[in-house]
C-alpha cells in the first residue's frame, strides 16, 4: 500500500476529527457512537491505527470539555446554560480548541507517585490565548453537568476536593494489570516480558504480590496489552486496583480447604467475571468458584477468559436464580451490585451528559433484594461483601445499614468484619484505613482507584454439636 503525503495525513486527521467533533455534538455528547461512525466513514482515508487514534482522541474528549470550551468560546458575553451551545459553536472552533488541549495531554505520563504512590498525573492547565481562565463554578470548568457538581460538593464537604475529584474524571485513569498466580510467573519475569513488548510497568504498592501500573509505552501511544506474550498466555489480565481490592475484599475465611474437601466461593453478580477470574487465580488450590448472572452471554465470555488463563477446571458458571443446593454453601459471597456507576464516569466519556439526577435512586430497591439473597448463600463461619462501583451514599452505607437492621442479618448471625483482614496491614496502612472498619469508600483523588465502595461481614460459625447421652451397656443376660 502506497504511503500518503504528510500533508495528505494531517489533512485527513483534520477533517475527520471535525466531521466527529460536529457529530458528537449534534448527537447530544454521545461521543463513542459519533467516534465508531466517523471511523467507519473515514477509514480508508487514515493511515494505520496512528491516524485513527488521533481522530478518537479529539471525538471523545467532547463530552470532558464540552461546557468548558463553551465558556472560552463565548466570552465575555456568556448567558447561557453550559449544557447548551449557541449557534457560533461551530465544530471547527471547538476543534481548535480540542486540539490545544489534546496537545497539553500528549507528553509522557508521570511515574505513578502520590500520597500513597498510587496518582495518576492530572489534566492540563486551562487557558486561552489571553492567559489563564477563571470559570465561575466546577460545571463549567470540568464539564459537568450541574446536578453532579452540587452532588459532588455535597458529597465530598468542599469546593477543594471536589474540584480534585473532578480534575481527575477528565485525566487519563492509570492502566492497571493483575498478575495471574496460577501460572507460577514471576511478577519481575513479567514485568521484562511486558517491557521486551515495548510496555513499561511498575509494581502496585497497593497490590505489591499481583498487581502493576503502566508507567510508559516505549512506542508513546496506547499500550497493546492483549498484544502482549503475557496477555496471550493468560499470565496478566487488564483491571482496576479497585476492582482488584474488591475481589481481595472476598478472601475466604480460616483455613484453606483440603483435597478431601474444597471450599467455595461465590461471585454473586460476575458480569463479564474480571473477579470470578481473580477469585479463582487466588484461591484455586483450595476453593472452587461458582461465577453467577442473569446474562447468559456475560457468562459465556466468562468462558473464553477462564480458558485463556487455565482456570476452567476451577470455576463453574450459574445463571440466576440459584437452586437449593447453593443455600448456606459458601465460605465466601462476594455481592459487586448493579448500580448509578458514578465511579466510573471517567471510563466512559459520555455518561456524565447521560445520567439522571434520579439514578442516584434508581438502583436501591434491586441492591437490598440482591444483598438481602446473597447472603443466604453464606455458609455459617463465612464471609459476605458487598461492592458497588459508585461513590453514592444512597446506594451503599444507605443499602448497609438497612441490611444490618434486617431480621435476616441477625437471624444469620452476621456482624462487621474488619477489612484489614482481608487486604493485610501494608495496603489497609496505604489507604488510611481506621482499626476494625468494614466498610470504605474508594475515591480516585484520594487512592488512585475509580470511585467504588465494599462492605465485609462474618457470618456466626456454627454451634457444636451437643454430646449425645451414651446409652447404658446392654444387659448380657
């Protein structure tokens, strides 16, 4: 194939990415959907994955910088709402703007540093041609919509640490990657392994046996992780350190089981199974995993993962609801529940202009049924964890605490459990958590996570058998 002009290169970039720009605006800041469009029409005209990856780059940043470009686009006469665009809101000047700051982004990435060494670095500085500009509230400076800037100052106490949080919903999330134990590799063998693949990778203070962060990509662009050797061997799998404590959240308790009797775990709402996996690569020599769902293809995705990691053998998959064998059967129940999903907006661009002040409710019924069924599953002695990937209180120490006043809590016999005791005294140190807490909050400002949130309890081991009477000696005669 016949390489183009430079010119030819930028000129097609330049076009495509405003053609994107104007579509994601006109779609209502749905701004992976106008993305796929804009690369379908304009794929023959990019050359390689290069050319494409800066045309996604500038579509997907609308939704992160749409407020805020509307406010340097209209001074010094803006009246408007910053959800709304006025008519000289053109997609070339928002594109010239996109670029500037997608330009501000393009340097290498800070080593992972910070309080707990865990931050990423933040988004770049705001300014315009006259120097620095001063947005009147968080909405406008960090395009939020306005429902979420006061949720957010409510939630978190002061402009300050909102404004952190918010810093953070627009900057680049740390990629994260949890080695698997079951292969027996060696976390310094993998990590040569990644860089010999161009993908440089530092240890996870938080995770310091499992997991690690990409530091660098030796090429600049994204790292091809599932184009890695060990990707490809199933020896490393793409996955938040929140989501990797969550699952940690779940260690069984007591002893390991033994070959004659193994023990189970259960990962009560697997989705596409990130933690049944690690779950499974933690615990395989002595419990087995029952990964469950209402999605029978969430399930079988599962499957072609567990496969790829050599893991098959230790996991079974359920789909709801379970059966009478599952009751009181588990040392461990781990409960990730469907929910608002405000901890992930940095993930995906658009939601924030999606949601609904009403969906910070919308959920709460289905958590407590969910919570409230899950832990019948829990085996006297075991462990119930309740996970939410949000950072609403509505949904999760709200959800808790109902739980906790329900007959069925007491009637089982659950109480807190500390969460140290599942993730060690070294990360428990790391994330400042209190002596004997069982619940938490991860924030991305604060511990380098998306926002998510997990509960631990401990079932009541069961009572004794009492002796039975020994009957007296028969009569010989």
């Amino acid at each position: 194939m016949k390489r183009k002009a430079p010119d030819a290169e930028d000129d097609a970039v330049c076009q495509a990415s405003a053609a994107g720009v104007e579509m994601a605006l006109a779609a209502g800041f749905a701004a992976h959907d106008a993305c796929r469009k804009v690369l379908r029409k304009w794929g023959k005209r990019l050359h390689g994955d290069g050319e494409r990856g800066r045309v996604a780059q500038r579509v997907l940043q609308v939704p992160m910088l749409q407020a805020t470009l509307l406010y340097e686009l209209t001074q010094p006469d803006f009246e408007r709402p910053a959800e709304t665009y006025p008519p000289q809101y053109t997609a070339e000047k928002a594109l010239a703007l996109l670029n500037r700051y997608v330009q501000s982004r393009e340097q290498p990435p800070p080593e992972p540093g910070g309080a707990a060494g865990i931050h990423p670095g933040g988004p770049p500085p705001k300014h315009s041609a006259a120097g620095p500009v001063e947005y009147p509230d968080l909405a406008t400076e960090f395009s939020i919509p306005r429902w979420l800037e006061q949720f957010l100052l409510d939630r978190l106490g002061s402009r300050e640490e909102a404004a952190r949080y918010c810093e953070l919903l627009n900057a680049p999330a740390d990629t994260c990657l949890r080695v698997n134990p079951h292969k027996a590799v060696a976390v310094e063998d993998v990590r040569a392994s990644l860089e010999a693949d161009g993908i440089v990778a530092a240890a996870d203070p938080l995770l310091p046996e499992t997991g690690l962060v990409i530091s660098r990509v030796k090429s600049g662009g994204k790292a091809n992780v599932k184009g890695s050797a060990m990707w490809q061997a199933g020896v490393v799998e793409v996955q938040d350190r929140g989501s990797q404590l969550l699952a940690a959240a779940a260690r069984p308790p007591g002893a390991a089981g033994s070959a004659a009797k193994r023990g189970r775990i259960l990962d009560y709402c697997c989705g596409l199974g990130g933690k049944a996996l690690q779950l499974a690569s933690t615990w395989c020599a002595s419990h087995d995993v029952v990964a469950a769902d209402i999605s029978a293809e969430a399930t079988r995705e599962l499957g072609n993962r567990l496969k790829r990691c050599g893991l098959q053998e230790f996991v079974a998959t359920e789909l709801h609801p379970l059966g009478p064998s599952h009751s009181h059967a588990y040392d461990s129940v781990l409960v990730d529940a469907p929910c608002g999903a405000l901890g992930r907006l940095r993930r995906r661009t658009d939601n924030r202009w999606r949601m609904a002040p009403d969906s910070l409710r919308s959920f709460v019924p289905t958590q407590k049924s969910i919570l409230s069924s899950a832990a019948t599953h829990v085996a006297p002695g075991g462990v119930l964890v309740y996970a939410t990937c949000t950072i609403n209180p509505l949904e999760n120490e709200a959800v808790v605490r109902s739980f906790e006043a329900t007959e069925g809590y007491r009637s089982l016999g659950f109480a807190p459990d500390a969460l140290e005791a599942a993730w060690g005294p070294a990360t428990a140190r790391l994330l400042g958590l209190g002596a004997g807490q069982h619940d938490m909050t991860l924030f991305p400002h604060r511990h380098g996570t998306d926002g998510f949130f997990v509960c631990r309890w401990r079932r009541a081991p069961a009572a004794p058998a009492s002796p039975t009477a020994r009957s007296p000696p028969a009569n010989p005669c």
